[in-house]
C-alpha cells in the first residue's frame, strides 16, 4: 500500500509544491485522488491508422450537454502523443470505459507504440465503426462515449492539453442500461 494511506499522523505540514520536481508532484497527485477512473481513448488518423491510449486523469464534467475531461502529456521526446494530435486534426474520438476483462489490453495500450501501428489489432481488441466520426470504438468495452472535441487547453508549461469533448453518442452493453 502507498505511504500516504497508510500514514497516521494527525499533524499536517504545508508542502511546497513549486519546489518539488514533477515526478513528486506526480505521485502525492495521484496518491491523493483514488482510485481513479481510466480514460481508454480511442481515435484515428487521417490515414486511418487506429489509436489506443488510457489517460487516468480524467473526470466527469457536465451532464447538459454530456461532456468530460482528460489531460494528455508529451511523449518522452516533448513531441505531442498520437492521441491529441489525431484529436487535433478529426475533431472526433471515444472514451471507452475499462474493466477488468479489458485490463490487460489497455495496459498494452499504454506503450509508445509508432505512429503507423493500428493498436486495436497490436492489443487485441474489437474496432466498431462510430456514426458521427472516424474512430472506432472497443466492442469489447461495455460503455463507449462517442465524442467531438468542443476545447483544447494548454496547461502549465503546455506538456499537458486538457481535453473537452462533448458526447454525441453512447454505445451501451444492452443488458448493461
């Protein structure tokens, strides 16, 4: 179990959070808000190469019109991660819900994977075509929000985008609704 969980102590101190480094930061960030939902986001690109990306900061944002939010970092190397830039140019992506049938699979999704791999055939998983956009979504997923991107927002020294879509469809196990 993490420390901060398990720690007892009733006397708090103030951490100096712009002195830490990011890794820190990171970790008393994710540590403190748990468990955390996972954002599976599929999308594609203009060539039609299929994307699989989990993202686990993600949140609920309001319900008229559906909308949520996730943030996307860089790659390793600064470049911008497929995901956003195929958000950029279709407008169009899924959040798919992730359970535990599917966790092996996303956490495979999780790889820096190059940009010509389709990732649903690298992890495994079923690609269905969406209504309102190119991307497909993960059959094997039991809820999958079809979304358009409404505002893209660089966060901080801009590694970070904070996505927000509005749904336009839900696909939706039928014995799950």
């Amino acid at each position: 179990m993490d420390k901060l969980h398990t720690c007892q102590n009733t006397q708090k101190i103030e951490v100096p959070f712009r002195q830490l480094n990011k890794v820190d930061v990171y970790r008393i960030l994710c540590e403190g808000i748990i468990p955390r939902p996972i954002a599976f986001v599929s999308t594609v690109d203009c060539d039609g190469v299929k994307n699989l990306a989990p993202f686990s900061f993600f949140m609920p944002v309001a319900s008229d019109p559906p909308s949520l939010a996730f943030s996307v970092t860089r790659k390793r190397d600064d470049s911008k991660k497929d995901t956003l830039m195929n958000i950029e140019s279709t407008r169009h992506f899924v959040v798919n819900h992730v359970t535990d049938n599917i966790f092996d699979q996303v956490y495979q999704a999780s790889t820096e994977f190059a940009s010509d791999i389709d990732e649903f055939d690298k992890v495994g998983l079923t690609a269905m075509p969406c209504k309102h956009g190119p991307a497909s979504y993960v059959l094997e997923s039991p809820l999958s929000l079809e979304c358009e991107l409404y505002k893209s927002l660089p966060i901080g020294d801009v590694s970070t985008v904070i996505t927000i879509p509005c749904s336009k469809a839900w696909w939706l196990y039928y014995n799950c609704w």
